[in-house]
C-alpha cells in the first residue's frame, strides 16, 4: 500500500498559541484569519486544548456524502478537497464526518477541510519549530486507526481534561 | 483608515441599555496608539474636566477594555482594562493575556467603553452582529471556574447553527466575587489564572454590576500597512522568541526561590524580609510534583512562560491555577510565610477563583498578618488565629475579603485605605507597616538589594505606582516594553527590540521608533496619567511632597541574607527623582510643566494643573 501524509496530533502537547492557525489561514487565505483556519484548536477550558482537523478517514464519510459532487480524494496526497464552484453550502458533509470536522468557511459559506496544503502542510512547520510537536507530519501507510481521531472535539476536551486534571476533570468540562 | 486597527470601539451605556460604535480620529490613535495610551485619553475627554469629583466605584466612571494596533499581529495578544482606579484614582493600564483581544478585533471592534450602571447583573456578547446586553442573574456570586464553564457552553449554544461546523468558544473577561463586591484591588480576569490585577478594574466592573464580557469574531485580523514586511517580520520575531529556552523552559515559575537567594528583593512577611534560601520551595518541588502541561500560551505567543499546575491528592484536589507564576510564588508564598509549593497552589487556586488579584489581595493579607503579629489586630477582631505560614486561615481571610465579611469589608478596602481606617480604629498609626505607592499595592520585587531590576524611584515616581509591570527607570528605557507594551497591547514578555518597532511600522505605517517613542509618545501617555493621578479625588488626594515615594518599609534595612544592612537611601531617591523628572519634564515636585503640555500636545492639561505648581 502507497505510503500518504498524515498529521498526527497529540492534544496534550498543545499550548493553545494557535500559530497552527495563523499559518494555515495566511496560506489558503492570504491573510491571518483564525476563523477561516481549516485546523481549529477547540479550547473548553484552560490547559484542554484540542487540536481539531481533518483525520482522512479511510472511507471518507464526507466524500460519500456530498449530493454535488464538490467533494474528492486527491489521489497523491489522500486529502478531501473541495471544489468550490460545485460546494452549495448544504452543510451535508458537516452533518456526516463523525468528528464535526468540515465547517462552512466565514467568508464565502463554501465547505472547508484541510488539504494538507498540497502534501507539505504549513501548520506542523511552525509547531514543530517551536519544539511542541502537538502536530508533525508523517508519511505512512493508510489505516483504520485515523478514522478514530475523527471525533467531536468536546468528547475529546473530556479525556483530557481528566488526564490533565484527574477527577476535578470530570467536573470541569 | 488607520491600519492595524479594526476601526471602532463599541460604546455601552449600561443604565440607559444603550449600545452605540465610536470611530476616534486618526491623528488621536496616532498620538495614544491604542490600550493604556488611549485609555488615558479616552477617560479624560470624557471625565477630564470633572475628574476629581468622579467617583471610581461610580455609574459615572468608565471601564475600558481596549487592545492596541499589535494586539493579535505581535506575539503575546493581550487586552488592556483601565478607567478611573478606585486605588489610585488615577488611571493604570492594566493587561491581561486573553484570546478576548483577539476575538473583539475579529469581531471588528478595538475595543469597548462601558460606562453607567446595569439595574441587575448583565454581561456582554459580541460578535460580527454587534453588541447584546444579557442577563448574568445565573452567573452573579460564581467562582471563575464555574463561571468560565456556563460562559463557554452558554455563548457555544447560541452561535451554533446546524450543518455549519462547531462554533468555538469565546474570549471571555470577567469577575469573580471579589470583582462583585467592589473588593477594591479585585482583579479582571480571563482563563481562569490570567489576570489584569493593577488598578482594581474587577471592581469597577461589579460596581457596573458587569459580570463579563464575551467576544467571538469570525472576521479576518484588520489589513495592515505592509502584509509582506509584516509576514516575514513575523516568522523572524517568533524565531527569536523560541531561542529564549530558560524563560520557555521554567516561566517566572523558578523565582519563588531565585528572587530570595540571588537577589534577595522577595516579599516575606509583608516584606520584613527580602531572603530566604527554602530550597524546598524551589523550581523543581512545583515542576516535577505539579505542573500538569509545562507549555501553555496565550494566541500566537511562542514563549509560552504559562505552565498549569494541579494538586491531584489530598485536601486540595482539584486544584487548578498557572505554575504559579513568580508574582503569585512570592506574594501567596512567603509573604504569608508559606514556604510548601503545595499551600501555595492552593492559595494561587482560591485567589484566582474568587477574582482576586493575587500580589494586591496577597499584599492586604500580609499586612493584616504583621498587624497580627503585632497584637494589633487581635482573634478576636478576625474571629481566628492569623499566623504566618496557616494556609487555611489565609484561605478564609481570601474567603472574608471577597464577600466583604467580617474584618473582610475593611481589608477589602486595599493595603492603603485598609491602613488608614485601621489608623484610626486601634488609635495606632498602621501606615508604616502598609507597602504600597500611591494606592497601589508594591509588586514582588524589592529594591533594598539593588540588585533586583526596579530602580531606587521604579514605584516611587510611576504614574501606575506599586506596578512591577511599569517602574521608572530612566524617563527612557521605561518607555519601551511597559508604556509601548502597555499601548501596542502585546505581551512584555514576547517584547523584543529592534523587531517590536519594526513590526510597529509595518503593522501601522506610522513613524513609530524607538526614539521617537521614548522621546514623544510615551511622555505623552506618561504626562497624562501624571495629571489625572495628580487631580486624583474624590476620596484620595496625592500630595506631590509626601506621597511620590517609597513604602516606609523600604528605608528600613534588611534584617537578614546577603545584603543584611541595605536599605533605600532618601538621598538618592530625592537625586533620582529630580532627574527623572527633570528628563520627563516635569518640575522638581513632579507637576508637569507647561511648556512640556505644550510641546506634547497636552495643553488642555495646563489649566487644572497651574493650581498645584508653587
């Protein structure tokens, strides 16, 4: 099996500084632009940050369901990409990833997922340079388990709110 | 249209439930820049020709909460909180590190003004739509925790829209208690440790009857002069800020121990002491026991100096506050003669919880211990045993201020007024044992030693007083990451020269350097909180003779370490006084002179100044 770029996360190193965003924006948007970021740092409560983007599910739940088309697989890098001009902005690809990943951008309302900028993803550059590897990239095999990290970022702000903050993590979120 | 800027500050009449936009002229954001700068400006068109009647605690006074041109562009994105101090009686601007600042520029507004009074507790939403004025019943008399926890799910709730993606949380600013009760040091506080703590803005914001503000933009960040410049300046700072290892590595986290014995200019004991060498109280005994994430920042800061603890086992489970920071090490450590990191968390915990403002809530406490200590006030008048290093009484006292119970009322008061009314109660002058300048609370470095950085006049002859974040040195140098800082509304400790002034220029397109800063625009900002602090009132007036000086404390000698036998030198403060004012242009007495409002462009000043020039 082909080896593809994938983005491993690891939530408990992240600090919340968000330049992941800044990044991400200042490519696809030319401008720095938190909101229209296709990685969004959830942050439910203090120190639980959560590092939420596109896992590339190995059956692309969001693919399947776009009724227009709008949504593929590119074929080099296995990232969802979307076509703008088809995206209607039915909200249908939101509603089928099981993480709540996609989001209609602020701007034009077409959907927005993470494209791996192409197969050399900005976002991990700058984490990576300041020596938190909350994200970095890596070129493996595909496999089940990326399916696993698409989750809704508040039942993942559980977990680790309770390995942060034990049983007081319980409360807090 | 100025860049850097989104353009408008929201304007919020909390007793007429009237919510308008104002657009300030671009040669005033120009001349003030933005946060502490404009806040003084700001407060005096609007108070200036009133001040000395406006009550701080009063419907009439301003709470301001603005960011600057580089909050959001420059590491370290910081909101500015002022208004009229109800210690001071002058204006502090006083930050705090919050994604707040940058959701009320994504949302298009630099800031807000609100003035008046709310009928019942209300907080504010802001978003791309504007402003709402919303019910805070649910959340009046909640601890930050909880209030952080219904804020985020609340706000959440609202903007989500089906088929659309998750709507993320707000930035949130808010009081605790402390805030509610008008607890005059009270703090305004944002991510449950952060705090804007000089100044005593909780307390203007409860006497709004203001529980929160709450902010969540969807907009880009505002256009600036030079997007090139600026993006690659910005890679070229944060390189620069990721080479600071030792700052990233242990915070402000290891001074607890540091500041004791190396420099010996930490608070013990309401300052009776400036060393100590409790190993046990050092770096690693919070690092490796407590701190459960060892990196955590505030929006596109790469310095990171925020480390969480949390107690895990025991009394105190749960737990939750930053490493403490070194602020919070000393003034809730061994000035209350705490030295276990635990008793110490603990305490940063309940400060943080209850909105108070940990250096200036933990100042009042040691100055009600040593009154304690000696036979001043007695059980009886607290209703338990105050000793030094009894974690739980102090946990109780924090409790008693912040509802205003009992000795709490009066000790709610602050370390100055506390003092005077004390004075006057047990017929004993308390003063000399209150460490504070000009109504604000000394932060936790001393200057005995001299070999700490606030100089022999830092607080004496600041306009913010007993600000650690803003000492005087040489009418220069404190121009740059205080004033600018302060103004720019960034992190100080993301500050870095010469690229903070280079971003300045590429983010505004103004002729912003540092010379012309330390030479124009920060003696102007510093002018004008000179004057208001001057008119001062009304319950508090600073008598320019008396009043521009060190606490008492400072000219007694170190009893104890290294530097045993040094103390402030009177002589010295008055040389170094003069010269400071002579180079910032004021008189010998420290009243702006009239050819200085002129040149500064401050000559509506002169008029409420003449009276007070000899």
């Amino acid at each position: 099996m082909e080896k593809t770029v994938w983005i491993v996360r690891d939530h408990l190193r992240c600090t919340g500084c968000r330049r992941c965003e800044i990044v991400c924006s200042l490519h696809h948007e030319g401008w720095i632009w938190p909101e229209a970021s296709r990685i969004r740092i959830f942050m439910p409560f203090p120190g639980v940050e959560v590092v939420h983007l596109c896992a590339q599910c190995d059956d692309y739940p969001c693919v399947e369901a776009c009724p227009v088309d709008a949504l593929s697989v590119d074929e080099g890098t296995r990232a969802v990409l979307v076509d703008r001009e088809r995206c209607t902005a039915c909200g249908v690809c939101v509603e089928a990833c099981p993480g709540e990943v996609p989001f209609l951008h602020p701007g034009d309302g077409k959907a927005s997922i993470c494209d791996l900028c192409g197969g050399d993803p900005e976002c991990v550059k700058v984490c990576v340079e300041a020596g938190y590897r909350a994200i970095y990239a890596v070129e493996e095999e595909e496999d089940v388990n990326r399916k696993l990290f698409a989750r809704p970022p508040l039942e993942v702000a559980r977990d680790i709110a309770v390995n942060l903050y034990g049983e007081k993590g319980l409360e807090v979120m | 249209m100025p860049r850097g800027y989104a353009g408008r500050l929201l304007d919020v009449d909390l007793s007429e439930g009237r919510i308008g936009e104002v657009r300030l002229p671009w040669r005033t954001l120009e001349e003030f820049l933005g946060g502490r700068g404009l806040a003084a400006k700001i407060l005096w068109d609007r108070l200036g020709d009133r001040w000395p009647k406006v009550d701080p605690l009063g419907p009439e006074n301003l709470l301001l909460a603005l960011t600057g041109p580089l909050t959001a562009f420059y590491p370290g994105a910081r909101i500015c909180v002022s208004g009229k101090s109800p210690l001071s009686n002058g204006v502090v601007g006083s930050t705090a590190s919050t994604e707040f600042a940058l959701e009320l520029k994504a949302a298009g507004y630099d800031g807000v003004i609100v003035s008046g009074r709310a009928e019942r507790p209300v907080y504010l939403l802001i978003t791309d739509e504007g402003c709402e004025i919303k019910d805070a019943g649910h959340l009046w008399g909640r601890n930050g925790e909880e209030t952080l926890r219904i804020l985020n799910r609340e706000v959440r709730g609202e903007l989500s829209k089906p088929g659309r993606g998750l709507p993320r949380e707000p930035g949130v600013i808010y009081i605790g208690p402390a805030g509610e009760n008008r607890v005059r040091n009270a703090a305004v506080m944002a991510k449950l440790f952060h705090a804007a703590g000089y100044g005593g803005y909780g307390a203007v914001m409860g006497s709004k009857n203001l529980k929160a503000i709450a902010a969540k933009g969807a907009k880009p960040l505002p256009e600036v002069a030079a997007p090139e410049t600026f993006k690659v300046l910005w890679r070229e700072v944060h390189r620069e800020l990721i080479k600071r290892d030792r700052f990233r590595r242990w915070g402000t986290g290891y001074g607890g121990y540091f500041v004791a014995a190396d420099t010996s200019s930490e608070p013990i004991r309401n300052w009776q002491e400036e060393w100590h060498d409790e190993r046990g109280f050092g770096g690693p005994h919070f690092q490796f026991k407590f701190w459960v994430k060892p990196y955590h920042a505030d929006f596109n800061c790469t310095t990171s100096c925020m480390k969480i603890s949390c107690i895990k086992t025991g009394r105190w489970r749960g737990d939750i506050t930053d490493m403490p920071d070194y602020e919070m090490e000393a003034y809730l450590g061994p000035n209350l003669g705490v030295f276990d990191p635990e008793g110490t968390i603990h305490l940063s915990a309940v400060i943080d919880n209850l909105g108070h403002s940990g250096i200036n809530a933990g100042n009042t406490m040691a100055f009600a211990a040593e009154l304690y200590q000696r036979g001043i006030l007695t059980e009886e008048d607290l209703g338990f045993k105050l000793e030094w290093g009894d974690v739980e009484a102090f946990d109780r006292l924090a409790h008693l201020i912040a509802r205003r119970e009992g000795i709490g009322d009066l000790l709610a008061e602050g370390t100055y007024r506390a003092a005077l009314r004390i004075s006057e109660w047990k017929g004993v002058d308390v003063t000399p044992y209150a460490v504070h300048v000009k109504g604000i609370e000394v932060g936790a470095h001393g200057i005995r030693s001299d070999k700490d950085y606030p100089t022999p006049i830092g607080y004496a002859a600041s306009p913010q007083g007993g600000d650690h974040t803003s000492t005087t040195r040489d009418a220069y140098e404190d121009m740059t990451w205080s004033v600018f800082g302060d103004s720019a509304v960034v992190c100080s400790f993301c500050y870095h020269d010469p690229l903070i002034w280079e971003i300045a220029r590429a983010v505004t397109g103004w002729d912003i350097s540092k010379h012309r800063w330390c030479t124009e625009h920060g003696r102007r900002i510093l002018t004008l909180q000179q004057a208001l602090l001057l008119l001062g009132g009304p319950d508090v007036y600073w008598d320019p003779d008396r009043d521009f000086d060190n606490p008492p404390r400072f000219y007694e000698p170190l009893p104890t370490g290294p530097y045993k036998g040094m103390k402030a030198d009177r002589e010295t403060v008055e040389r170094m006084k003069r010269d400071y004012f002579q180079a910032m242009g004021w008189d010998e007495r420290g009243i702006p002179t009239r050819e200085t409002l002129e040149r500064l462009g401050l000559s509506y000043l002169d008029p409420h100044l003449r009276e007070m020039r000899r």
